[in-house]
C-alpha cells in the first residue's frame, strides 16, 4: 500500500465520511482554501492509480468509492510510523507521548484498562 499525500489523506477522508461518491461532493467537505476542482480531480486519478478508490461513469461524470477502509490504512500507516520511528515498540511511542505530556494520566489509564479487558475475554 503506497502512502498517501495529504492532499490525498485530505481527499480519502471525504471519500471515508461519505461511502464514496462525486469529486464535487469532496471537494465541498475539504478545509478552506479548497483547491480548484481540476487540481482534486488529478489527487482523486492518483487515488485510483494507486488503487485507493475505484470510479464508475454516471451519465458524462464519475463516482468514486473507496477501496481500502479507512481501517486498514490507519493500521497499517501506524504501523510503519511506528517502525520507522520508534524501532517497531508501541511502548516507545506511547513513552514519547507521555514524555511531551501529550497524554494525560487518565488517558494512559484508560489504555491500560483497554488492554487489560481484552486480556480477559475469553
């Protein structure tokens, strides 16, 4: 899976929110300043090359859909974040965090409580 721009990530996010559907209607969800219409046209074509979104011709337009969940690129972006930039250890980057207090302790706990009832379903 290639890694996105983030005017691609921009362009997925929309595609995510709304199940698919016309470069418009993206373009109507992104941040001001939105790019022009031709310019999200080409990220939306790149997207469909590297087999992000798939299109299909309505009438004399496309719609788009996305391909891979928003799941799926969210696990595996995370984990060659974290291989590249903590030596493959959750536990490294969840130490960075609290290091730069940007994680409270109530949030750590609430990790912790996580794993901790995982580990305890059967």
């Amino acid at each position: 899976m290639e890694r996105l721009t983030q005017s691609e990530e921009e362009a997925m996010r929309g595609f995510w929110e709304l199940g698919g559907g016309f470069i418009k209607d993206v373009l109507e969800r992104l941040p001001e300043p939105r790019p022009p219409y031709t310019t999200l046209a080409s990220t939306v074509r790149n997207l469909e090359r590297k087999g992000y979104v798939s299109s299909r011709k309505l009438g004399n337009t496309y719609r788009f859909v996305p391909v891979v969940t928003a799941e799926e690129y969210r696990r595996r972006f995370l984990g060659n974040f974290v291989g590249d930039y903590f030596r493959n250890s959750y536990k490294e980057l969840v130490s960075f965090f609290a290091q730069e207090q940007k994680i409270s302790p109530e949030e750590l706990q609430d990790i912790i409580d996580m794993i901790e009832n995982r580990k305890s379903r059967p």
